[in-house]
C-alpha cells in the first residue's frame, strides 16, 4: 500500500482547487488525486463574477480562467440590460492542464474506486493507498435531507459559418417560450465564430428531453442568424437548487468522512455557481496545519454549516421562483431582480447580500400573486423545516 500526505476522491472541480492551493503553498505534499473517467473536469463548463473572489483569490486562480469578458447582457420580456463587471470562464479541458501540471504523476484516471474510508482508498484493479485523509469530493449525492428543484441545462459548442457578433456572454435570455417552467437561453462567445449555446429549464424534477433541447438550440440560433456548423462538443447538467432541507441530518449522512464541492452541499443555492465556494473551502484548508481526517471534516462542516446558514434567504427566494404563480410567468421575479442595482446584483451572484439588500429584493410589487408567494414561502414539508 503506498502512503500520500492526502488522497483526493474525484477529479472535479472543488477537488482540484483544494490540491492547487496546497500545492502552491506546501509544494512538498505528496498529494493523490483519483478520477474514475478519462480525465479530471469531465466535461464541464464553471463560471463565475469577478466579484466573487478577492483579488488574492483571482490571482492563485488564473491559470485555471481560459475566457474572461467585461460585463454581460440579460434579456426578458419587458427588460434587456447590461451589467458591469467581469465574468469569467473555467473550461475542462484547461482544468484538466493545470491539475496535470500540478500533481504530475500523482493524478490517475480510469480508476474506479471499490471502497474507501476516511484515511484509505481501494481501486477496482486491487492498488490501494492511504492517507492521513480522504476527500471525497465525487459530485452531488441525493438524498431525503434537502427539498431541492433542478437547473437542467443542454449545452452545445458550435463553430459557425461566420462571425456572430457578441462581445459579451448573454447569462439569460428569457424572452424564449417558458414551457414547464422558468427557461433562459446561456450564450457564451468563446471566439469571433465560437459559441456555447445553452437551453435552461428551472423544474421540479431532474428530467430534460435531451433531443428536444437540441432542436430549440437550433431554433433560436436560426432566430439570431448564426450558422452553425460544426458541433465541437456538448455537455448536460442537472445542478441542485435547494428549496428547504435539513442540514445537520445531511451531515450525519455522511458520517466522518470528508466531503467537498457538491458532494458537500457547497454551492450557490439559487444561481448553483460552486466555483465561489470551492475556491473559500480551498483557502480554508490550505491554512490548516494537520490534514489529519478528522480535522478535516470538522473544518470543512463547521465552513457548509456557515453557508447554510447564511443561504437561508436564497432557498426563500427559491421557493417563491418554483411554487409560486403559473409556471410560464415565472420570469417575472428574475426580471423584476434584474430592475435592481449593478452592486445588489453582483452581491447576491457572490452569495454575500447584505440586510438592507434582502430588504430591497422583497419590497414593492411582487412579480407573482401575493397569496401563493406567502404560501411559496413558507412552503416545507413537515421532516425538512430547512434549519
């Protein structure tokens, strides 16, 4: 069995932040990262505001950052506007650079892994390691401790015939039909000719008709008059809002083991960024002076208790944009948010709003029936009190 200062389980995102910042900061650590696919990162695309980070935060994180504009648009019926400030753009395929610069032979892929405790890991193919600690940081796990809604989402990389004209990514565009519920159309303009095109649904289930999402990417290109080409690749998420829940029966679930990312329930709860989060738990352990297990998961629970915490008014907002009013008027309180200020904005996106902000986004005329919000509101089942 051979031994690592600690072993990563899962080549995602939050797993490859916590080993870039311990490697920067103790280059000595014999770090391992295990990935059951072809490479780390999968097939991904994270996002994120400038204003999500602190500058020290921005700088260790660069190389990581393949496509950064300045500002981006919002469109819906009755509002199209542009904010300030920077977005920013993580690709898979240069995640998967920078964790192989990193940890060089001490990241593996197509290993899966057969069992596993807090301090070993056992492979499919019969090694085994161990570690003062395991992070297991694999992705969301399902459970009945949350109440959540879903962010489904195709998304399609295209090279165009010509030009499209975008200077600046288009987070949502919400002017498209609605259908089950609230639905935006992504653009991201990677190149002059290159976009990511992303259909986005916010339902209550996980399910998305894949083909049917395709054929409406296709149709609102045509609409916009961008050509497309040739498909470069295509990626399909389900990433976790979280309506209500009960979080300290979410941590027992989890035992004494280590978790991060998702798998920890660390991501923003209305808009499901997780790069912001992962970034602050990587800061936070790469302080650490033990990487001991048990230290460990109690400093990275005591970091998503926190979060919780400071989350609640998110899944409030939550509940409101999936309970309240007909499905297809949804957008009405994405668009009434929009109306408010470039700092309240960029706040809520960072998940940090301040008293007075909350106050401001829940004032004046509600952009959906007073009785069904108050009833979305308060809306729990009995078992998650969402404490």
């Amino acid at each position: 069995m051979k031994s690592f200062d600690l072993i990563l389980l899962g080549g995602g995102l939050a797993n490859g932040l916590i080993a870039r910042r311990l490697k920067l900061l103790r280059p000595d650590l014999q770090i391992l990262m295990l990935e059951s696919e072809a490479q780390p990162g999968g097939n991904h695309t994270w996002s994120f505001h400038q204003g999500d980070l602190t500058a020290e935060q921005h700088d260790w994180i660069a190389p990581f950052v393949a496509h950064r504009w300045d500002g981006y648009d919002v469109q819906f019926p009755d509002l199209s506007r542009t904010l300030p400030g920077g977005y920013l753009t993580v690709t898979s395929e240069r995640f998967a650079e920078v964790m192989y610069q990193t940890l060089g032979d001490n990241l593996l892929t197509h290993c899966p892994v057969t069992r596993f405790t807090e301090h070993s890991v056992q492979l499919a193919d019969g090694r085994s390691f161990d570690a003062p600690a395991v992070i297991d940081g694999r992705g969301y796990q399902s459970g009945d401790n949350l109440k959540i809604g879903s962010q489904a989402f195709v998304g399609q990389q295209w090279q165009l015939k010509s030009p499209h004209g975008l200077t600046r990514p288009i987070l949502m565009d919400a002017t498209v039909d609605q259908l089950a519920g609230y639905r935006f159309v992504y653009t991201l303009p990677l190149t002059p000719d290159v976009l990511l095109i992303e259909d986005t649904h916010y339902i209550d289930g996980d399910a998305l008709d894949a083909e049917a999402a395709r054929a409406r990417i296709a149709e609102y290109a045509q609409a916009k008059g961008w050509q497309l080409d040739v498909l470069q690749r295509e990626e399909q998420g389900n990433l976790p809002i979280t309506l209500a829940g009960d979080n300290a029966a979410f941590w027992r679930q989890r035992g004494d083991q280590p978790c991060s990312g998702l798998r920890a329930g660390l991501f923003h709860p209305t808009t499901g960024y997780s790069l912001p989060l992962a970034v602050r738990l990587a800061d936070r352990l790469a302080r650490q002076p033990s990487l001991d297990s048990a230290e460990l998961s109690g400093v990275i629970r005591r970091f998503a208790r926190k979060a919780w915490r400071q989350q609640r008014f998110f899944r409030m907002l939550n509940r409101m944009l999936f309970l309240a009013g007909p499905p297809d008027r949804r957008w009405r309180v994405m668009q009434r948010f929009y109306r408010l200020s470039d700092g309240l904005i960029a706040r809520f996106y960072a998940g940090q709003p301040t008293v007075i902000d909350m106050a401001r986004i829940l004032t004046g005329k509600p952009p959906v029936p007073v009785g069904e919000a108050v009833q979305a509101v308060l809306k729990k089942t009995p078992r998650l009190r969402d404490f």
